[in-house]
C-alpha cells in the first residue's frame, strides 16, 4: 500500500515538473489577483494584450478569491516558498505588507535597477500617496483605486424639490428633510462601506487626524484619534437623522446598496467603482455628487481618500522575472491601458495622462458624473490628513470600526462611547502590530 | 498500517499538533520573525472581552441549532412513518436541504430575509416586525440557527426515520391493545428507544453547530452585527485568516479543541448512561 502511495505521488511529481519545464519557452510571470467576474475578463484582457505587444515574457493572472483570501493565499505560498511575481493586495493590507520587510521588493527600486521608462512623476499624488513611503518612494504599483461618491436618484430629488445635491452635510440635512417630510421616499441617505466612507473618508475630506504620527505615515506607533474630532458630532449626527428617516444604515461591504435600487433611499454613498453596477440595477435616472464636507469643520474640502487595491512584487526573483514584472508595470501604466480600464471599471485612472486622454476621448461628457471622483481626489494638494492610511492590523481594525459603529446605530452604544471602544479595541490592534514590527 | 489510519494521521493529528505548536510562538505573517511567547497568546485571547462573547454566542447557538434540529427532525421522522400514500416523495422533499451546500443554504435564508428585498421581512413588516438582521443582533443571531437547522434537519430526518421503521412492531401493538393512546406509546416506548439514535445525534449535532455551520455564518452575516453571530469557529477565522493573527488565531484553536473534546466526554460520560441499548 505505502509502496504504491509512494510510486503514484513520484509519478505526479515526475508529470508536473515535466509540465512546467515545457511551459518555460520564455518567461513566466504569475499575477495573483482578486477580480472576480467582468473585472476579471478584463485582468486576463489587459495580460493577453501585453503578452501580444512582446514574446519575451507570458503574464499568467490567476485569480484567488476574494482580496483577504488573495492576502492570505499569497503570504502562505511566500511561506512554502511557492509565492507568486506579482500579488494584488487591498489597501487596508498596505501596512502589513510594507512590514514584511525582506518578502516585498518596492516597486521603485525594481523600476530603478530594471531597463525601463519609469516617472514617478507621472502617477496622481492623492493615489499613489497611499503607497508610498515618507521618503515619497512607491512601494507598490496602484492599479484599481477608487473613492467614494454620492450617488442620488433624480427623479425621488425632483419630487421632494430638492434642486441639486448640497456640498456641505449642514445643506445635505435641509435637503433630506424635504425628501422625507415630501414623502418622496422613506429613507434619505444610505451608505456603503460604512468606515471607509463616514470615518475614514470624513476624516480626510474635513482635515482632521484619524490617527497620530499622520495617520501612521511617520510611524508604527501611531494611534486612532477620530473619538476625539469633530468624527464622533458626525456620528451622533447620523444617528439623529436615524430617528426621522434621513439615514438608514443598510450593512458592511456594500450590502446597502439595494436600498439605493429599489427606491427605499434617494442617496447613497459609495465607490466610484460602483458605476456600472448601479447603471445596471438602477431602473431610474440616477446623478453622482461629490460627498459633502463639514461646514463647520473646515472652510474648504480636502480631497477624498481612496480604496482599492496595489500591486506589490515578491522578493526573490531572478533578473528576468524583475525585468519582466517592471516591462508588464510599464505598459500599465501606460495613457492607453489606464484609461481603458479606468473607462470600463470606474476605478481612477493612475495617472494624469490617462484622465487627461480619457477627457479628450469624450468619456466623461458621454457619461455624465464619471469625473466626479477624478476631481475630488484631485482637489489641492493631499494634506497629512488626506494621504491616506497606513495602520497596521488595519484589516480587523475596519472590522472592530464596523462592529462599533453597528452598536451605535442600533443603539446599544452612545456615538461617543461606541466610538471609544472601537479606539481601545483597535489600539489594542496597533500596539500587537508595533510590538511584532520592532 | 491502516490506510485510514495514514489519512487522520496526516490531515488531523498532523495539524493538530502544528496548531498546538504555533500557540506558542508569535510570529509575522510571512514568517520573518518567530518568537517564543509561552503563554501569551493564550493569556492575550483569555483576556478579551470579544472572546467570551463568542463563546457565549457559541453556547447558545449550538444549544437552539442541535435541539432545533433534532427536535423537529424527530417530529417530521414520527409523520412521515405514518404516511402511507406517497411515503417516498416526502421522504426525498425532507432530506433534500441536506443536499445544500451551507454557503448555499445561507444565500437563500438571506434571500427571504434581506430587509430591504427579503419576502418575508416584508410579510413580517406586515404584521408589524421590523426585521433588520443587519442591525439587530437577536434577530441575526436567529437568522442563522434557522438557516443552520434547516440545513441539519435532514440529516437528524434520515437517522430518526430508519430508527423508526426498525422498532419491533409488536411492542406497539401490544401497546396499543392494553389502550395505551399514540402520545403515551411515544413517550414510554418509542422515545426510550430511539435513544441511542438521540445520543448519537445529539454529539454529531454539536460538532455541526460548533465546526460546519462557518458557511452559513459567513454568507448569513459574516459574524456581524457587532460580534452578535461571531462563534469560536468563526473568530478563529477572522483572526488568523482575514487577520493573519496565527499565534491568537492557534491558541484559540487549541482551546476549542478542548472545549469540544470535553463537550464530547460530558455527553459520553453523563448523558450516555440515560442511553438504552
């Protein structure tokens, strides 16, 4: 029995080696990526294209699930020694891999020490921003980054006479009363995302810190603030407006979406990313806004932070594969590529000559409210508050922020004291991080 | 060497003993850096609020799934034994669900009781229940043990069933002679001796309601609102695979080991002795 367990595993041994050996006819590079569905046609598209412009490489896209099954898939093959060349990782997983010191090669010393075109000049700050160093280096290479937008339902505005979506969320509460008190439809706001878009997203747009040492940008010892900013007034202001039909939470992720479809909620709050889903499952007349700011905050808006995803390169490749992943970074980056994904998706484009080529196609005047998030996080010049995010354990942090924010808008907690809790647990989180990244 | 025994050794008792190992150390998630932490790990998840939390969810989510299930298995076993006409038909209809992949079951629980979309949360707001599970810990919590014995029930129907039919008719009849009426019969003759048949179940129930009703969790409400269905099973998932905390998340593995071995030596051990044979 063992004989013949041992004879069939050496032949399945003796078969795959075979098999990879006659697949190498040049170089391979493996792309682990979470784009399920029409993203993920477009993922095996934009590597088919690649692999037509040359012949001395062959970008393989696999798709591994879900983003935090994709995190933890790769880190287990980097373990057995059987990682990927290129791995899309989430933006909350920045952190945790900028800690993996020794796993990751950053991407500007592989565009450094390989033979190509590489400005990083070129990229937009507010996106690459989130990637980069404080040395202004980039680790990884953005490729589908989003922002949150509002999105509003025309024809439920029109009826409650509301004429246009107000910039400040002082004029948004005005106008979502008429929306309720017009009957026009039950629930005036919800929101995907919920962190990301009135935490995270607040914080930034309005100046105000989310966590210290510049929202961990400076620091593994950075800690969450937003229990003590002018945060915990917007919460306590989300759950008043619960009370008479202006918001309605509607879940994590973006399970308040179908909210926002049937006509329960004339606004909603979510991806830009969202676009093309909405334009399918919205059977009405539907507008994107930018998301408001806090006139009592701040006199001007910061720009929007993002969400999303980069891609980070393994440590441990030969010089073909290096050269290789930084020729396939390239053509990514490049005007043509990057608008065409941008275009299809509604993701941002990465850099300013991709949204000035899109412009000049027509694009955002045959799709009105497209540009809406490209000008938002272009707006000014990102602040030590609108950089974006580098905290570590930043995936359970979310979710501890998402429990606690559920905990305040069923009203089992205060917004302060909800909110003081999700500090505590989740500083908890960032000192664990700290301590194992010494 | 059996060859059964080859295959436990090597996707049981070989993690296993990783697992145990692994609650001692802490390490990064790439395995950079490994430290000996003694008891830390254990210390750490001893001393988290959230922790007991889910375990207090844990206890009384497997209480309502294994006696939800079995309870209304055993029912339908004791109608469908007596049906005569179209006995196979019923039968199939009734351990269909067992067919149903746990995600699957979950999705479609989750179809009927979306708030906004759901069929019956809108027959419920009919009737006056405002049923969001997105926020309401009580009732996510008892969106899932539904869709979680739901899925169970079958399986608990078939065991019930077969015990059923293979009872000596003789001691009913006699029974039933002497005008003993069918709720009497059940209680002092077919319930005492389908109980092998309930022990059996009542331990393959936990196990379920402890380990495979992840799926339905995760698509029902992923753990959420606020931790309200977050099991043991579930935080460990979280921890180590979304959080990549694999110290905490292996330690916490360890300590559900024990608890459910020492649920098991409970059941054999006191509930056992109620069993006639």
């Amino acid at each position: 029995m063992q004989r013949a367990f041992l004879l069939t595993s050496l032949g399945i041994t003796l078969a795959l080696g075979s098999y990879a050996s006659s697949a190498q006819a040049n170089t391979e590079i493996t792309w682990w990526h979470a784009m399920g569905g029409a993203l993920g046609d477009k993922v095996e598209q934009i590597a088919a294209d690649f692999n037509a412009s040359q012949d001395t490489y062959t970008v393989k896209p696999v798709f591994k699930g879900n983003y935090s099954e994709t995190m933890t898939s790769a880190i287990a093959a980097f373990r057995a020694d059987k990682g990927p060349d290129i791995v899309q990782i989430y933006e909350v997983g920045t952190a945790t891999m900028m800690g993996a010191k020794g796993a990751i090669v950053p991407v500007y010393k592989l565009m450094e020490s390989a033979d190509v075109d590489f400005d990083p000049q070129a990229y937009l700050p507010a996106v690459t921003g989130y990637y980069t160093d404080p040395d202004g280096n980039m680790l990884s290479l953005p490729f589908n980054s989003s922002t949150p937008v509002t999105y509003y339902n025309r024809k439920l505005l029109e009826q409650a006479g509301v004429e246009e979506v107000p910039r400040t969320w002082q004029a948004l509460g005005d106008a979502l009363e008429k929306v309720v008190d017009s009957g026009a439809a039950s629930c005036g706001l919800t929101t995907t995302w919920p962190s990301w878009v009135m935490l995270e997203n607040y914080s930034a747009i309005n100046d105000v810190p989310f966590a210290s040492q510049a929202n961990g940008f400076e620091g593994t010892d950075a800690r969450l603030q937003f229990n003590s900013t002018p945060a915990v007034d917007h919460i306590e202001r989300l759950t008043q407006w619960q009370e008479d039909g202006r918001f309605a939470y509607g879940g994590r992720f973006d399970d308040a979406a179908p909210k926002f479809y049937s006509g329960e909620c004339a606004l909603m709050m979510g991806s830009s990313a969202s676009y093309a889903n909405i334009k399918e499952n919205a059977d009405f007349d539907f507008g994107v806004a930018p998301l408001p700011y806090d006139a009592d905050v701040v006199e001007k808006p910061n720009n929007s932070i993002i969400g999303g995803a980069s891609l980070w390169v393994f440590d441990g490749l030969d010089d073909t594969h290096q050269q290789g992943v930084a020729e396939f970074f390239e053509y990514l980056s490049s005007p043509e590529v990057q608008a065409d994904w941008h275009q299809y998706s509604g993701y941002l484009p990465i850099t300013q000559a991709a949204a000035d080529l899109t412009r000049k196609q027509g694009f955002y005047a045959d799709h009105p409210g497209t540009d809406v998030a490209i000008k938002q996080i272009t707006d000014g010049e990102p602040t030590e508050n609108s950089k974006g995010l580098r905290l570590g354990n930043m995936v359970q942090i979310r979710d501890v922020i998402n429990g606690e924010l559920e905990e305040i808008f069923s009203g089992d907690a205060g917004a302060q004291e909800g909110l003081d809790e999700a500090v505590s647990r989740g500083n908890g989180l960032l000192e664990k991080f700290e301590s194992a990244h010494q | 060497m059996a060859p059964q025994l080859g295959i436990v050794l090597v996707f049981f008792f070989w993690p296993a003993l990783q697992a145990i190992e692994q609650a001692f150390y802490v390490e990064d998630a790439f395995g950079l850096s490994r430290e000996f932490a003694g008891l830390a790990n254990f210390e750490a998840v001893l001393s988290d609020a959230t922790y007991y939390q889910a375990l207090g969810t844990t206890l009384v989510f497997s209480l309502a799934v294994a006696l939800g299930a079995m309870s209304i298995a055993l029912l339908l076993a004791v109608m469908a034994d007596r049906v005569i006409r179209g006995a196979r038909v019923y039968r199939t209809l009734l351990v269909w669900p067992y067919a149903v992949a746990p995600a699957v079951a979950g999705v479609l629980w989750l179809f009927l009781f979306d708030p906004t979309l759901g069929l019956i949360s809108s027959l419920l707001g009919n009737v006056g229940i405002d049923w969001d599970h997105k926020l309401n810990g009580a009732q996510a919590l008892a969106l899932v043990i539904m869709a979680s014995v739901w899925k169970q029930m079958s399986y608990n129907f078939v065991f019930f069933l077969a015990a059923l039919q293979a009872l000596p008719k003789s001691l009913l009849e006699a029974a039933a002679i002497d005008r003993a009426g069918p709720w009497r019969r059940f209680w002092t003759i077919i319930f005492p001796l389908l109980s092998p048949t309930s022990f059996f179940l009542l331990v393959m129930n936990s196990v379920y309601a402890f380990f495979e009703t992840f799926g339905t969790i995760d698509t029902v409400t992923s753990g959420g609102p606020g931790g309200a269905t977050t099991t043991l099973v579930y935080k460990v998932y979280q921890d180590g695979f979304v959080g990549q905390d694999m110290g905490s998340s292996a330690a916490q593995s360890v300590l559900l080991m024990a608890l459910v071995g020492g649920l098991t030596w409970f059941q054999f051990r006191y509930v056992e002795r109620k069993v006639q044979y």
